[in-house]
C-alpha cells in the first residue's frame, strides 16, 4: 500500500477519536471560554477517570515548552551538529522557556546567544545549514522575522535550488506568533500568510504538548527548511508526549474529531477556539469533523479531500487575515480540486483586516471567536442531521 | 579636534605626507595591536609603482607569480567573451562584468586560499568562481543555461554555487551574502570549538562592494564575525561606483576625513581594517596572507578594503555615462595586469616567451569553454522540479494519498504540485 511506502519513517497519527474526549483540550483564557465549558457531553472516561486507564510506565504529561524543550534536548544529544541561536535563547532560556537550562549542558556556542540582528543571524544559519550544520534559529517572536524576510526568501527557500541541487539547509526556523493576550499590533502578528508563498519551504503549525515534540523532532531531522509556528498562547497547554524516537509526518494532517456534517479545517491556537464551539454543537446534534491541518504548506491533499468527500462542506478557521491567508489558499484549492464534491461554498472564518488593537474588546473582535464557527456551522449545515448523541 | 592634514605637526605642512590622515591617532593610551595594523597605501597616483615596488615582498617565486599573472588573465579573457557572447545573444539577462578588478580576486583567492575554504560574492561572481579553481567549462554553460553549467543552469550569472570548491553563492541582493559566509565561518569554528576536530581552519571570505557597506546586513555580520572571534575575512571590492552612485554621494565620510573610508569602520567593529590597493595583486595578496593566517590561528575577522575600478559598466545593459574619461583612463594606467607582467619581466621572474604562452594557453582555454558550452544540452524538464527540495516530501501529499514527488508527472516537470 502506499501508506507503509509513504510513511516510512513517520507516524500516522490521528487525533482522539469521536467516543473519548481528548487530553485537556481547554487552555482559553477564562475571557474567551465558552459558558459551560466543564460540560462532558459525550460518553466515556472523564478527566478524572483518565489516570486509571493508563499503566505505570506511559507516557507523560507536560506543557508545551516543556515537550518543546524536551525534543531540542533530545535532538541536540542525538546529533552534535544540531544548534539552536537566537536571542536571550542561552543564558537566558528563551523568552518562553523553550530552552531553558541547555546552555549548561551544550554550551554558550551550541545554544548561541545572538545579538539582536534578525536578518544577520538568519543568513549566518543559512551559511552554518549549507555547510553542515543543522542549525534551529529562533524569532523571539515571529513577527521579528520580518526583519529577516530576505534570508528567508531568498535564500532558505531558493538556495537549494538555484543552486543546482549542490546545497541543502536544512534548517528550522521557529518562534511564537499569533494573536496573544493584549499585546499589541506588532507582537500579534500571523507571519505564515506572509511565508506562503516562498518557494522551498514548508510550514507547520504545532497546536498540542504531543504534536509540538513530535513536529519539531521530525522538523529537526529534515533536510529541508521547515518554518515552525508556535502560539505565545499554547506553551502552557498540557498534553501527553511521546519518547525519544516518536516523530510526526511534517506533511499530514491531524483529524481532531471525526464527524459526517460538516469538515472543519483549523490550525494553532484556532484548534481549541473550534473545539470550544464544538462541545455547543455536539449539544445541540451536529457532529462536525474537525481537522487540524499541520502542514500548512504543503496541504495534505488526501486527508482534505477525504473529509471534504465525506462531508460535502467545508469551513477554514483561521487566525489569518482574511486577505492573503492560509484559508484563502486552502479555499482555493478546495473549490478548485473538489467543487463537484461540495454542497456549500467554503466559508472562511479569519481575522479581520485590521491590524490588532490593545484594547480587550477590541482584539477579542479581530479574531475569530467560538460563537462565529457555531454560527458559520449553522448556517453551512443547515438543521442538524438529528443523531442523537449519549 | 578633527585633525586635518595642515594641522598635523608631525607632516610639518599641508599635503606634505598624504598618509598622515590615515595613521591611528595618537591619543593618551597606547595604540592596541589591532590598531597599530590599520594602515594605508596612497593609492591615487599612477606613479605609485615606483613606491609600491620596493614595499612588495620579493619572496614571491616565478612559479606563484605565473599562477597569478595566468589567473589574471583568464579573469579577463573570460570577462571579454562573456561580453561578446551576450551581444551575440548567447546569455541574457543582466550580466556584470568583472574586468579591471582582477587583482582582487587572484590577490584574496588564487593566492591565499585553500579549496575547503569557502568564498561567498555579490552578482559580480564570475572571477571569483574561475580564481576558486571551478573550470571555466562549467561557468560559461551556467552562463548560457545549460545542464552542465554549474547549478545546471538554474542560477545564471548571478547565482554560481559550487559545492566541492565551496563557492557558497552568487547573489543578486547586495549584502545577503555575508551573513551566508559568516555562517560558513561559524560552521568552522563550531567544528574547532565543539566537534572537536582541531584541524578545521577553514575561513570564509566576503566579497561585496562599496555600496554594500550601507546595509544593515554588512554591519550585523562585522559585528558577530567579531564578537564570536570567526574566521571570516570580508574584502570590499571599491570600485567607487554602484550602478550611477558614486561612493562619495552614496556615504557619509568618516569623522576628520573627506572621503568615506570603508576599512576605518573596521575597528569601530573590533577587527582591523586594511586599506590596500587593489590594482595591484601583490599588495593585495599581501595583506590577505596576513588577514588569512590571522583567520587560522582563531584569532578573529579582518576587514580589507581594495581600492579597484572596473572597466566595463555596472552591467552589460548600464550606458555607463556618469563615469568621467579622466576617471576610466587614470584607472586604465593602473591595470593590475600590465602592471604585474611589468613587476615579472623586470624582476626576472617570467620571459615574454613564457608569458604570451601563458595568453596562448588562456585564449585556448576560453575558447574551448565556449565549444564546451555551446555543445552542451539545455535543462531537461525534469530540473523544473527536482531541486526544489532537498527532500521531495516538501511538496506534499497528493489527494489519491501518494507523495507529489511519485506522481507520473514529477520527472516530466509536468504534475501539479500545489
């Protein structure tokens, strides 16, 4: 079968499947909750029933930087080329703690602390990738590699090929970016709509303890340049995480919820936003499929368009603005690749075109909130199909 | 305050010694040793030869001096046809012509570095390329597009890259190779200062321009090639002009001076900053023996600014109308090839038997590259998506589940990749 052929190497993983709630799915803020967030609406071991089912020696549990932490740590010891710079990423841990401690382990020139030089610091990575190196470069922010455009463009994504095939960089570049809480236009900034369309390069977006281990293991291990979006929101989101040797598939898709009404197509931090909107569907009868895309370029064809099959509807939830986003090129090749297969035009959930206000109310508008994918399946599904559900 | 030549009481007059504005100046502490190496050539008048001639080292052997005089001249012979070639519609697209800057490149690379060394350069990068030791055969089938060419011609003038010599690029941004060649350096110290492996001295050297010195890139790599003591070397090839910008209009002088020193930003970086005359190779060569070793030995980065001039305009398609015929021809009577032939026959260390041998077995090679590159065959549209990705899982999962790189189309350049 293709699967074993494809897959060599990676793991096909699916999300929790419909029947179980997954690993604590809930890290909103309290001010973007749903109103009955504690609510289990589905049959099955509860949280608290969870310990009981798992054996002594499984895996563990650990918030996201730790599992981030843990697989640069792992990943470091496993291959001496492997080097992590940035800023305030040695002596001082990493802004989000994500490298907290390993300067003492590896030492101040394999946990390079840089100076604040975004587009020098990005090419000399570059240099360091195409001469043997493996190095991981930082943006403190995502927003930050702004500054470094122009290594990231030209030559991460170009080089291999311009080259003639004769130099790899197999490089990751990864940071926290997304919508945060209150902290202004230019920490809130959504860069993957930005990388799109750099020829070369692949973007993947973490959303779980699990996934972000696995991702960033496998990210590493890549002989292409991967560009690695975590969410400022997501560090203390707690999950399950595999040993040493689990990585994940850099091109597939994770189906977080399997259903038959309608396919919801997310990433990030949107994840959980969909998840919260999900538990008032699931109430009120629909059974929405939800997939949390991972590959944000490439897209994972087979698992979009088996959903989109099944299903006849398709919904983006993103954090993207709505011009130029990640949604606007998955709804174009949706329609593209699947009109035949859709009963609906694809609705895009995204932020708004407005750079993000300090102001709570105001950012909490930009965005896509819960009570916006409840209303979008509403109006895309119609009445509920009327399963009933335990 | 601002010291200014009549002032100087050391000259004793006004123009009386041209190098007083260029020494370190003498303050209450004693000059550091790196500030005792910021030193200059008076490099403006074509009666420097005499000078420079007793300066120049004559530990140089017949057998260096006709490696270089050769390179020089495959530089050149090689920058000529490249133009004819484009008149006659051979290449296309915009091609920059090295000529008159030789000297540079034989001075830095044919004389002081060794293959696992690594070069990273602007769009001006085919003498750099051939002075590397990558056959003039694969440069001129890049140039004309073809599959032999040394990116398999999907780089064009401006982008050579060969991975065994360690030409780490051709650029066409001016300024976004350094940080790449800083990054080859790190890769070199890394393997000293990690991996353990003592004998890795490999240094990187940065070619770029003058106009390259105002951006921001230029300034970020001097600073961490200092801060992190790599063996990086970066040469600015000052040629006075960017396109119609002439380096007077384009920088702001350094404090005291009337003209806008490169190699004093050296030192406000922590690295020295040599200023050398880039007409001639010796000089040159000179100082990047010395910046080279310095590298080796761990002890950090050299900024050397060569005063050069190229003969053609910034491009073939540049008119090049700004320039005076006063400036072109001052130049012109300091061609680094003449000049070193004259040096040669004067010190004994070539007959003109050995030398118009030497124009015969360059011509010859020239030619044969063109045969080489004309015979050769165009890409294949297999390249339109090999390459891409180092790993071709990059392109992703297609919707029947295989990966796009299995699809049927893929060789042909043919299948839908996104």
């Amino acid at each position: 079968m293709y699967f074993s052929k494809v897959m060599s190497g990676c793991v096909d993983l699916r999300g929790p499947r419909a029947g179980a709630p997954p690993a604590s799915y809930d890290p909103l803020p309290p001010i973007w909750t749903h109103p009955d967030p504690q609510s289990v609406t589905r049959a099955g071991p509860g949280p608290l029933n969870r310990a009981s089912t798992r054996t002594a020696a499984a895996k563990k549990e650990l918030m996201m930087w730790e599992s981030l932490r843990e697989a640069l740590d792992e990943e470091m010891e496993r291959d001496p080329t492997v080097c992590l710079m940035g800023e305030d990423v040695g002596h001082y841990g990493g802004s989000y703690k994500v490298s907290y401690g390993l300067h003492k382990k590896y030492g101040d020139m394999r946990l390079l602390d840089t100076p604040i030089c975004e587009n020098g610091f990005m090419g000399m990575g570059v240099g360091a990738a195409m001469t043997g190196l493996r190095p991981i470069v930082e943006g403190m922010n995502m927003g930050f590699l702004l500054l470094a455009f122009n290594q990231i463009s030209n030559n991460c994504g170009m080089l291999h090929y311009t080259s003639g095939g004769q130099f790899k960089v197999p490089m990751v570049i990864r940071g926290p970016g997304g919508v945060g809480r209150q902290l202004g236009a230019e920490h809130s900034q959504r860069l993957e709509s930005y990388f799109q369309s750099i020829p070369g390069v692949q973007l993947v977006a973490v959303s779980t303890a699990k996934n972000a281990k696995a991702l960033l293991k496998a990210a590493i291990r890549s002989d292409n340049p991967i560009i690695f979006f975590e969410h400022v929101l997501l560090y203390n989101v707690k999950g399950e995480v595999e040993g040493p040797e689990y990585t994940q598939c850099l091109e597939r898709a994770e189906i977080v919820r399997e259903g038959t009404d309608v396919s919801i197509f997310c990433y990030s931090r949107m994840r959980y936003v969909v998840m919260q909107a999900v538990k008032q569907l699931e109430k009120e009868g629909y059974n929405p499929e939800v997939v949390d895309l991972i590959s944000l370029k490439p897209f994972d064809m087979q698992t979009i368009s088996r959903s989109v099959k099944k299903t006849r509807r398709a919904i983006i939830v993103e954090e993207c603005m709505k011009t130029g986003g990640i949604g606007a090129s998955l709804s174009a090749v949706i329609h593209e690749s699947l009109f035949n297969d859709l009963d609906h035009e694809v609705v895009r959930l995204s932020s708004q075109d407005v750079p993000t206000a300090y102001a709570y109310e105001l950012e909490a508008a930009t965005i896509v909130q819960p009570e916006k994918v409840v209303a979008a399946v509403h109006r895309v599904v119609g009445a509920p199909a009327g399963v009933a559900y335990a | 305050m601002t010291p200014r030549l009549s002032s100087c009481s050391r000259t004793g007059g006004a123009g009386a010694d041209r190098l007083a504005a260029f020494r370190p100046s003498r303050g209450p502490q004693r000059p550091t040793r790196a500030a005792r190496q910021v030193f200059a050539k008076a490099v403006a008048t074509p009666t420097k030869e005499a000078s420079t001639s007793a300066s120049k080292s004559a530990s140089i052997s017949s057998e260096t001096a006709k490696e270089l005089y050769r390179d020089m001249v495959l530089g050149r012979e090689f920058e000529e046809m490249c133009a004819q070639m484009y008149y006659r519609g051979k290449m296309f697209g915009f091609v920059h012509l090295y000529s008159g800057q030789e000297a540079v490149s034989t001075g830095v690379i044919k004389a002081c570095l060794r293959k696992d060394d690594y070069i990273s350069s602007t769009y001006r990068d085919h003498v750099h390329a051939l002075s590397k030791g990558i056959s003039a055969r694969k440069i001129m089938s890049e140039l004309f597009g073809k599959k032999t060419g040394t990116c398999r011609g999907q780089g064009g003038s401006m982008h050579m890259f060969d991975a065994e010599y360690g030409l780490l690029g051709g650029y066409a941004f001016i300024g976004e190779g350094i940080p790449v060649g800083l990054g080859a350096a790190f890769t070199s110290a890394y393997k000293r200062r990690v991996l353990g492996d003592d004998g890795a001295d490999q240094v990187a050297v940065n070619f770029f321009g003058d106009g390259t010195c105002n951006v921001g890139q230029f300034y970020e790599s001097l600073n961490m090639a200092s801060l992190y003591k790599l063996p990086c070397i970066f040469v600015v090839e000052n040629n006075r002009w960017a396109i119609g910008m002439n380096h007077l209009r384009a920088t702001g002088s350094t404090l005291g001076d009337e003209e806008p020193w490169i190699h004093k930003k050296g030192p406000a970086f922590g690295m020295p900053g040599v200023h050398v005359d880039g007409m001639d190779v010796l000089a040159v060569r000179e100082a990047a023996l010395e910046a080279v070793a310095r590298a080796r030995r761990g002890e950090g980065p050299t900024l050397i600014e060569a005063e050069t001039y190229r003969f053609r305009g910034h491009s073939l398609a540049d008119p090049d109308e700004l320039r005076s015929r006063e400036e072109k021809e001052h130049y012109a009577a300091r061609d680094p090839i003449p000049q070193l032939r004259a040096y040669m026959l004067k010190h004994g260390l070539a007959s003109e038997t050995d030398l118009a041998e030497l124009h015969a077995s360059v011509a010859a090679e020239v030619d044969d590259c063109v045969e080489y590159a004309d015979a050769s065959p165009k890409p294949d549209m297999s390249q339109l998506l090999e390459n891409v990705f180092a790993d071709p899982k990059g392109f992703g999962i297609a919707p029947d589940g295989r990966y796009r790189y299995e699809l049927p189309g893929f060789t042909a350049g043919t299948a839908e990749v996104s």
